[in-house]
C-alpha cells in the first residue's frame, strides 16, 4: 500500500522532503483545506522521515473524520486559520523557529518549483511505460488545481521532445486562475533545473466547465460521477 492511501501529491514530496532533509528541518509546515489529501500526505511523509508534521487548515475547528482524522492519527499538530493561509504558516513557522526547531514550508498542494520536479520525472516515467506497453499517447487527461502536476508534465514532455499534450481539468478555479498559476510553476521550475527552454502560453490547456459549485461541494453531479466510477 502506498504511503497513506496514495495520492498524486507523493511524487511532489518525494522531492519536498528530500530538500527539507538536505535543510536540516525537523519541522514541516503545510496547509490546505480540513481534508485536504496533500495535508494528509505531508503529514504521513513526514513521520515516516522523523520530522514533525503541523498542518494549517482553513476554517473553524471540526470533529475529527476522513482526512482530518487520519491526520490526528499520525500525531499531526493542526492549526486552524480563518486567515490567510500563507501569512498563517509563517506565523507558525516564526512560532517553531522561537522554540529552536528548524521549520521547512510547503505551501498549498506542494504548489513550487521544488515540488513540480516530480512531475518532470513522472513525464518520464509515462513515456517509458508507453514505450514498453506499446501504446500511442497524444494527450493526459488529468485534474488540475494548485497546479504544479500539470505544470511538471508540461516540462518533462517537453524537455524529453515528446509531442503529448496535457489536458488540465479544474477542480475550482476558473481557467485563467489555473492558467496563470501553471505558467508561474512553469517558470519557476525552469530556472531551477537551469534548463533553456520555451514553452508557449498555448500550451497550458485548462477546462473549467467541471466544477460542479467549486471544490469540496457536493452536487448531485458529483454523486451521480463517483456512482458512474464506482460501477464503471
């Protein structure tokens, strides 16, 4: 079983940790929503390194299940915040420096450079397994939000000459949010492989006619889709 139950955001930090390690952290500090699978994941990732998880989830405490509860389970400091998510976490970050601890931040869905290397690789590793299966791709379809998986993929097709095509499906933001928030990761990520590449705004490819009333809101459409994915 994968760490946790799984999750896209492993690959992100797989790279995250291993910067955080090469900082000397012992803290890691990150946030999303209350069941938010990169809070989750990050605080799994980071037990399992011996680092102390504190995750900053927006909103007003609530009774512990689903995600919320798994990360009680893994011992996870949790903060709620009405505020700014950033400014919160740098809050709590001056808060662990104070107490002598080194902490390392992660901001929302392990949307940095740092964390979209992972789905540089994972391009790689796409077009590998293609190559072994025999199979013809022109296009990954996959959900987009915080961005960096779309932004990676984009990067590693590109750097590997690969003539696919990444389609991004958002789960809340409209198209030019996540546009505009891929093309930054884009960028960011270039600069730290130190790589000299190109990559047009036409290439970030965003639908946002599928967020059913935005992120975390259950809508019959929603129900009626996980029914049709259980049964499929």
């Amino acid at each position: 079983m994968s760490l946790a139950l799984g999750g896209n955001k492993v690959r992100k930090l797989e790279y995250l940790l291993g910067d955080a390690k090469n900082k000397r952290a012992d803290t890691i500090i990150t946030t999303g929503a209350q069941h938010s699978n990169h809070a989750r994941l990050s605080a799994a990732a980071a037990v399992k390194m011996g680092l102390k998880p504190v995750l900053v989830l927006r909103g007003k405490p609530s009774p512990p299940k689903g995600n919320l509860l798994l990360d009680r389970l893994l011992d996870a400091d949790i903060r709620f915040t009405e505020e700014q998510p950033d400014a919160a976490m740098n809050n709590v970050a001056e808060e662990m420096r104070a107490k002598g601890h080194t902490p390392y931040v992660i901001p929302g869905g392990g949307a940095n450079a740092v964390g979209t290397l992972g789905y540089v690789n994972a391009a790689r590793e796409i077009l590998a397994q293609a190559r072994h299966d025999g199979l013809r791709i022109d296009y990954v379809v996959h959900a987009t939000g915080t961005g960096p998986t779309q932004a990676g993929l984009i990067i590693g097709f590109h750097v590997l000459n690969s003539k696919v095509k990444v389609l991004g499906v958002s789960n809340g933001p409209d198209e030019a949010t996540g546009k505009q928030r891929v093309r930054h990761l884009i960028d960011d990520t270039i600069k730290l492989l130190g790589v000299k590449l190109s990559i047009p705004d036409e290439e970030i490819i965003i639908y946002d006619d599928y967020t059913c009333g935005g992120y975390g809101v259950i809508t019959q459409e929603v129900v009626d889709a996980m029914a049709l994915a259980a049964r499929t």
